[in-house]
C-alpha cells in the first residue's frame, strides 16, 4: 500500500528543480516511474519485466533492454522511445556522462560488426566503434569520457588513447600499433595497463588513473596522467586489482587495492589497502587507517571534494574524516557499518552497515556534526539520496532477496517516509538531476522537534535501565521470576549492566569517538619517500608526517624485552659469582704440609678444549648456505626499497646481513688457508 501525502512542513515538495522520482522494475508491473512528491504514485508504466533498466546522468533518458529485443532509449520529457538495432544480444551497457551517448558492448563477431563490439550511439545512429574482444569491468574502465565530454579516453594494449569526445568515425584495432588515428589527437604510453579512470572534472587539464597489476615479480602500480605525462605515481605489492574514486573536482583520486588472499591471516575477504594520488603535483602518500582491519569504503565529499571519509577496521568499524593531505580531522565513531552516503550537497550522511551486516545506518548533520538519527534498514541492497538532498532511498531486491521485496524512503533525519512493496522487485534508480538545481537547506523545525524528541527518549531510556539494574535479584529474592540478564553485584552497584556490556563498551571507547581525530592512534601513514606538496611550508610538512607504525612498535617492544632479559641475565651472574667468592672464603684453607703429602689440594681447571679444526667440504657447505641467504636478503632490500612495509621478521633478516657478511669472509679466508697448505 502506498501511504498518503502528510501535510508536515519539512515534507512539502519543493518548487525548485526537477520532480522528485524513482524508476523501478518488478515482474508484475513491469518499468514504472514513481512521483515521490505524490507518495510514489505510479507515473508512468511500461511492460517488461526482464532484462535491465538504466538511467542517464541528469535523468533525461533512460533505457530498457532485455528478454532477447532490443534497447530502447526512452526520453522523459517528450515520451519518444529510441529503438537501437542489432543490439539484442548486448551484455552491458552505459551513458554517457551528460547522456548525450549510450555505449554498449556485446561478444566480438567479425561478420556481423566488423567495424568492433564496442559502439558508441548517437540517438539511433552508431556514433563511433571500437574492438574490443574481451570485457571483464565495467564499460568506463575501457571507455570514458571526461565530466563535460570534451574528451574520450580509450584503454587499449600499453596505451593510453584521447579522441575528440563529440566527433564520430571507426578507430583501429586495439593490438595495431600505428597511432594515426583519424580522430585521435593524443596517446599515452603505459606498459601492462589494466583499465583506467578518468576524472569527472568539467575543464581542461583533464587526469587520467591508471592501474598496472604485478608482473612477474614486479610491482604493481598506479599512475595519474595529465596531459599525456605521468604526474604521479606509486608503486606497491599485494594489489590484483584497485578501485578509483576521483574527488569532484580532479584534485587527486583514492586508489584502493585488493587481493584475494590476505597473506597475514587477518580476514576471510583478502587484503586491501588505500592510497591517495594528487593530479595537481607528484605528491602520494598511504592513508592511514583508525583501526586495523579490511577497509569497508571510502567516499569523497561531493560539493567542494577536498574530503573525504573511510570506513575501516575489524566489525565495529571506525568512520573518519580526512583531508586532501590524508591528515584525520573529524572520528565517526565505532559501528557496525561497511558504507558511506554523501547527501549530493554533501550536508548530510548516511553510514550504513548494509551487505553481510544487520542493516543498522546511522544519520548524520555533516555541518554541525551532530548525528541526527540511528535506525535498522535489514536486507538493503541498493540505496542512494534524492538529488535534492531530502530522501534516502533503500530497495529490497531479487535474487538477493526473494522475499520482502519492497522500497524505502527515509527523510534525511532517517524518519520513514513512503514504503511499497513490489514481488519480486529487480531494480530501483533515483532519476538523477544537478545539485545546484535545488536548494542547499539545513534540518527543517520539524525534524529539529523530533531529533529533540528521539534524544529525551533516549536518556530515559538509558536512565530507566540503570536504575533497574538491580531489579532482577530483587524479583527472585521476592519470589518472583527474573526481569531480564542477570547482572553480577559489583556491576548492579555501580549501576551498570552485564560483564559483555561493559566489555563491548570498554572496547568501543578505545576509539574516542565520536569527537576530533587523534592521528596518534592511527595505523601507517606516509610512505616512507614523503614528497612535499608545492607551497607547503616546513610546519605544514611536519604535521603531515606519520604517526609510529605498528612494525615499529612491536620492534620497540621486543628491543625492551630483550634489554631486560640481558638485565636479568647480568643480575643473576653477578649473584652467582658472589655467592661462589662467599663460598670460598667460607670453606677451611689448604694446609700447606699437608699439601706436601698431596692432601687438600684443589685441582687446577681443565685447559680449554682445542677447536676442532674444519674439513674444505665443511667449509663449502658453509660458505654455500651463507651465500643462499645473503641473496635472499639482498632481494627482500629490493622490494623494500620499492615500497613493501617489511615485517618484524624480514627487518631481522635484514639486520644480520652484516652478520653473514662477516662470517662468510672468515671462511673464505679458512678455504683459502686450506689451499695454501694442501
């Protein structure tokens, strides 16, 4: 059921900017378009209940494909429908970044497109092809444009190429190696690139991420290109494959990596890792993280992008937000949460624990960072916010979930607004419009009452549970059954709760949050090569510098370990050898006549056994095995020296290098003796 329209001020449609609407498909009702401004009335309605549906940027078309017909294209406001021929067997597809072009791409078949699988169309008409045989990402990470569509950058073998976004026409091959492309103006070298991703910056000078995966015991790495030249760049192991996120504005790009095994045990899902990359100088550094952990997200503010906010750690995660310079400014807290929201204006957040957790998402006033609301939204498995900042759409979708299949409106406040169900319900998209299209507005009075409200109720809550901390064992005592947990004495005096409780909070408040960042406590930092960013003076520099690494901690712990044991070892040799002079003195000396008869004599210590002198095969072995490892450590200081954080373990091996030195040139020069003698 659809629930009426209420008359409550913050829920008045706003005058300003595009209608409000969401483009749902469901196997009983096919394509429709929701108008959230009359509760999700039905809009409009179109048959077709399988294949997919797309909306473009702007949400001034969106197209429908599937069960073996052809896409159609169909434009909003004049209710035109596009149909693209041949494109019947298509596997993805994609808009542009203004919608001006659709993409699409299907199994490469000389006879039937031999012009390539990859085409570009322009209303009905192929607008440009490319080959491209084998797809395994999405369709941006081969093809993009850039945030105006001046440019379209293409990934093929060791290249880079840049065409003239708005132009038409057939490019080569991508295994040819002639560069005369009759539309291409610009290319990039890069050997071994994977896929790319290209800035939705709306200006030139347009960046360009690139992504080289390890190779035959290199290491992999990302690059950013700007006008053609490498701008930066950072190299590391343990990285299969890396997600890009670009700030708004083409100030740098987050780079998070991936792997499939995570080599130090620590999680089922494999290792990752995040980096931050600036277009505007070579400057790079690795993010350093709250907590230690696989990192759940990151996101980028999307109205200034010069912030951003990661999700990281072990279950409860730690949210917080950084600069441009990866420097913590502001802790979200601990919970269990694995996404980050922005509002498009960035005002308000959504911190969501969605995926394998249990739905909680937390609602919070960016501004005056107050969070504004906490609530359960189970079995989410797409979301997103309204274009014009007032709605945080959730849809309970098939196959993921076959059951419960509807969607969720909440106000930004994280109050519910509209629900509807739909069985099976396969897709739900916000028609998406510019922020600056609609008003920048804080919380409404009305929304301000009820977060007034929900905190009142909160503290009686939390009140009336203190002070029933001890009801239980009053209730058995008098007869009656318990009350809930038993709560140990100790724990009921101090009004608290069950030992769990207290635990489950002793460890939450090791993060300090919500509150200011302490960049004290945070886990790596900068690379060990910082570059200076152009115009930052030396106070800047210095705050931008790491905090101590874990390696280094536990590397300060175990020299303090081993101090004291050779503290202790000292102490116990210098009691010894007391406690043997007392003893000596103490016993009757020796008589000297009667040492002339042989009594009472103490007999001399035994003369130092002689070395066992070493075969020319011992030596052999020796200077065999000695030779093994100084080469292993010679190749592990090549991989540190190309950006791998060694562990505890490795920078041992490293330190007895010299060891090994030294003791290799001792048997070099006993073979050498040998030889000389025999």
């Amino acid at each position: 059921p659809v629930p009426a329209m209420s008359n409550r001020p913050d829920e008045a449609p706003s005058a300003d900017g595009p209608p409000l609407q969401l483009l749902i498909r469901s196997k009983a009702n096919g394509v429709e378009v929701l108008d959230v401004e009359r509760g999700l009335a039905v809009r409009e309605q179109r048959e077709n209940d399988k294949g997919r549906t797309l909306v473009a940027m702007g949400g001034s078309r969106y197209a429908v494909n599937g069960g073996g017909l052809p896409i159609e294209v169909v434009h909003r406001l004049s209710g035109e429908v596009v149909t693209l021929r041949e494109t019947a067997k298509i596997e993805k597809f994609a808009f542009s970044p203004l919608g001006t072009y659709l993409v699409t791409w299907q199994k490469a078949d000389p006879e039937a497109l031999p012009e390539g699988s990859l085409r570009v169309w322009s209303g009905d008409e192929v607008a440009r092809s490319f080959h491209c045989k084998k797809l395994t990402g999405p369709i941006d990470a081969t093809l993009a444009w850039t945030g105006d569509e001046a440019v379209l950058f293409h990934c093929v073998t060791n290249t880079i190429k840049a065409y003239d976004g708005k132009q038409s026409g057939t490019t080569k091959k991508d295994d040819s190696d002639d560069d005369s492309d009759v539309h291409q103006y610009a290319s990039a070298k890069c050997d071994d690139v994977a896929s790319v991703a290209v800035s939705m910056k709306a200006s030139a000078p347009y960046p360009v991420a690139a992504f080289v995966p390890e190779k035959k015991g290199k290491p992999a790495a990302v690059k950013v290109f700007v006008d053609g030249t490498a701008a930066c760049s950072k190299s590391f192991y343990r990285a299969q494959d890396v997600l890009f996120r670009w700030s708004p504005q083409g100030h740098a790009v987050l780079a998070q990596t991936s792997t499939d095994v995570d080599v130090s045990g620590g999680s089922y899902y494999g290792g990752t890792g995040l980096y931050l990359l600036s277009a505007e100088s070579d400057w790079e550094c690795l993010v350093p993280l709250p907590k230690e952990g696989p990192i759940g997200d990151a996101q980028w503010e999307p109205s200034k992008g010069k912030e951003f906010i990661v999700v990281a750690g072990a279950v409860p995660a730690v949210a917080v937000l950084y600069n441009l310079k990866a420097e913590p400014l502001y802790n979200y807290g601990a919970n269990h949460q694995n996404t980050v929201s922005w509002s498009p204006h960035g005002r308000f957040l959504a911190l969501c624990g969605f995926g394998n957790l249990a739905g909680d998402v937390h609602f919070w006033d960016k501004q005056k960072k107050k969070e504004m609301n906490e609530v359960n939204i189970p079995c989410a498995v797409t979301w997103g916010w309204s274009p014009d900042s007032r709605y945080f759409a959730t849809a309970t979708l098939a196959p993921r979930m076959n059951v419960d299949n509807c969607v969720r409106l909440y106000r930004y406040d994280g109050t519910l607004a509209y629900e509807l169900q739909r069985q099976p319900l396969f897709e739900c998209h916000w028609f998406t419009a510019p922020a600056n299209l609609y008003p920048d507005r804080g919380p409404s009075p009305a929304a301000k009452d009820r977060i007034r409200q929900r905190k009142t109720e909160q503290q009686k809550s939390s009140q009336q549970q203190r002070s029933n901390g001890g009801s239980s064992l009053a209730a058995l005592a008098s007869g009656g059954g318990g009350g809930g947990a038993y709560v140990p004495p100790a724990a009921r005096r101090a009004g608290g709760s069950s030992l769990a409780a207290q635990i489950r909070a002793e460890r939450a408040g090791d993060f300090d949050g919500p509150g200011k960042a302490k960049p004290g406590t945070f886990v790596g930092g900068q690379s060990a090569k910082v570059k200076t960013i152009p115009g930052q003076d030396a106070a800047a520099s210095s705050a931008a510098a790491p905090a101590e690494s874990r390696n280094k901690k536990r590397r300060d712990a175990a020299k303090k370990r081993k101090e004291d044991l050779q503290a202790t070892t000292t102490s116990t040799t210098t009691t010894t050898q007391q406690m043997a002079a007392a003893a000596s003195s103490s016993l009757p000396r020796a008589n000297p006549a009667a040492a002339a008869d042989g009594k009472n004599i103490t007999p001399p210590p035994p003369p130092p056994e002689p070395e066992a002198p070493q075969s020319a095969e011992d030596l052999q072995k020796r200077q065999k095995n000695l030779k093994k490892k100084l080469k292993q450590a010679a190749e592990l200081r090549s991989k540190v020296d190309a950006g791998l954080e060694p562990s505890a373990e490795q920078r041992e091996k490293l330190d007895r290098a010299t060891l090994l030195e030294a003791e290799l040139a001792d048997v070099d020069t006993k073979l050498a003796a040998l030889e000389t003698t025999s």
